[in-house]
C-alpha cells in the first residue's frame, strides 16, 4: 500500500472512533477489516500524529502537584486540594476535608479495616463531606487514639468514629482511654485492662490509617479536649527539635521520632505500628502545619497525603 493511502486509511479509521464514537468491531465490519488492523492503524495514527492526545486541566485541579509530591517524597499517592487561603484553618479543615472524603469514598476495598485519629478537625470536616458507600464491603473502624477527655470534645472524638463507622457500614471499636495520661504508671494501669488491650491488640489488622498532622501548639480541639501537654512540656519538645505529631508522637524536620518521657503517656499507636499499615493517609494543610507535614513526609510517617495547593507548592519547592 502506498504511504498515501495508508495514511487515508488511518486518518478514516481514527475519525470514525475519535468523532463518530464507532466501536472498533463496527469500523471493521464497515470497512472489511479485521479488528487487530483497525486497533493497528488507531495506534500509528497516534504515532504519525494524525491523533494528538491532549489532556485539558480544569481550573482547580492540580495533577501536577500531585504528581510532584509523589515523585519528591516517594508516596503512594497524593491529593490536593484547591483552596482560597492557607492562613484560615477552619477554611482549610473545609477545603482539605472535603477532598479527603471524596478519596475514601473512591478508594475503599473489601474487608478494610480503617483506623482513625481521635482529634483531628480536618478529618471531622472530612466525615461531615462523605458520602454512605453503596454497598457493604466488611469494613471495620477503630480508634487508635484514646478518645476519652473533656465532655464536649469526648463528643467528637465519639462522633467522629461512629459516624465514619456508618459511612462505611462498618463496626466500630473504641479506645476506651483518655489520649494522654499523667503518668507512665497511669498508662501501664490503662493497658493492664482487658477490653483496652484487645482493642490494642487489633491495630495490626488495620489496612487503612487515616492520621492529622500537628504542630507542637495543640489545635483548639485537641486543647477543648484536655488531652494536652503543660507549657513547660511544650517547651521541652520544642528543645529536643520536635516540629509536628501524628497521633501525639512527636518528630523533627527530618521526621526522627523525639525522645521524651512523654511518649510513655500516650495511649494509642505507635509510630512504629503506624508503620506497619499498608495505607497511611495524612489529611493535613494550611500555612501553620507546613514544617509538621513536612518532617512527617521527610520521615516516612505518613505514605499518602492529603494538603492544599499552597502547602504543596511550598513542600514541592523545599526539597529543590
């Protein structure tokens, strides 16, 4: 055949699919082809540029900077958020929660098992934006943060996880202990207790983590909680490095855990349990978070990142 007429035919072929939305089995059948040919000439048609394939973004959508955060800090994925401004946390939990449900509607499998940080507001803004799935998939939630604490906040705490637990049509077990305790011997006295140390016990079936990211400086809900460190404390982590926590274990800008006496008054997942989920999405944004999200990044806490379009310029531009 000539070059011409293979060129005829291609450009024939690739209207039909292309413009006329023809099948390749009804292009072969109109054209006495076998499909393979046509599926041959769809293809060289692309390679002679008869067909360019062009990707139009829409406005507020940001797939290169998703990709760039993957690429950049070896994720498994990332999502990010249009937003407004980054300086508004309540804009920002809104924006960044809203993203996060549309991620966790789309991304569930069968039979996950999800566990969730007790006292993140971007993650409550997250449960109030989904949708309920469909269809049973034997999902679980667990706490893997106590959830106990002062009256009002225990409500979210509560709220948060058996209200994503009827979002999934899953159970849901509690952490039937205050976050942070005032002692280690506390503590221990907490994980002595049956029913504290079954649900311990179940964070290595989890699949799914679904974690905020702090700063040193408690958030409002963490503070209405009770669950926080004194002042004098605060400082001593700020001494030894620390910039951010995730499930109030603390890290520095390179994301080494920080040694304190504190970690012995916390009651939920380890760092290293966290590390051992398959999928651990941070859901986190906003000018003040960016060292914490960053040092949970550089230190591998966190495997899928959920942020606003600021926040992943700057992370993006730090590590050039």
């Amino acid at each position: 055949m000539a070059r011409i007429d293979e060129l005829r035919l291609m450009t024939r072929v690739a209207r039909l699919y292309h413009e006329q939305g023809l099948r390749q089995t009804e292009i072969a059948g109109s054209l006495n082809l076998s499909q393979s040919t046509v599926s041959r000439l769809l293809k060289r048609a692309e390679q002679e540029q008869i067909v360019r394939v062009t990707v139009s973004v829409p406005p507020g959508v940001y797939t290169d900077l998703e990709e760039a955060l993957v690429a950049t800090y070896g994720l498994r994925d990332a999502v990010v958020a249009d937003c407004v401004r980054d300086d508004d946390d309540e804009s920002v939990q809104r924006d960044v929660g809203r993203a996060a449900a549309y991620y966790l509607e789309t991304t569930l499998e069968q039979g996950e098992c999800i566990g969730v940080s007790s006292w993140s507001g971007t993650i409550l803004a997250m449960v109030d934006f989904m949708h309920r799935i469909p269809r049973p998939i034997d999902a679980r939630v667990i706490q893997i943060l106590g959830g106990a604490g002062e009256p009002q906040a225990k409500v979210h705490a509560a709220y948060l996880a058996s209200r994503l637990g009827e979002l999934v049509r899953g159970e849901v077990t509690f952490l039937p202990a205050p976050g942070l305790v005032d002692s280690a011997e506390v503590r221990q006295v907490l994980l002595n207790d049956s029913s504290i140390r079954e649900v311990i016990q179940s964070f290595r079936e989890i699949t799914l983590a679904l974690v905020g990211i702090g700063t040193v400086e408690p958030s409002p809900l963490l503070a209405s909680s009770g669950n926080i460190f004194s002042e004098e404390e605060l400082d001593m982590l700020r001494e030894n490095g620390a910039v951010g926590d995730v499930l109030y274990r603390f890290f520095d800008a390179e994301g080494h855990p920080v040694q304190t006496p504190l970690a012995d008054r916390v009651t939920g997942m380890s760092l290293g349990q966290l590390q051992q989920v398959k999928r651990v999405v941070g859901v986190a944004g906003g000018a003040r978070k960016f060292a914490a999200i960053r040092g949970a990044l550089n230190g591998g806490i966190v495997n899928t990142l959920i942020t606003d379009r600021f926040t992943a310029e700057r992370l993006v531009q730090a590590e050039e």
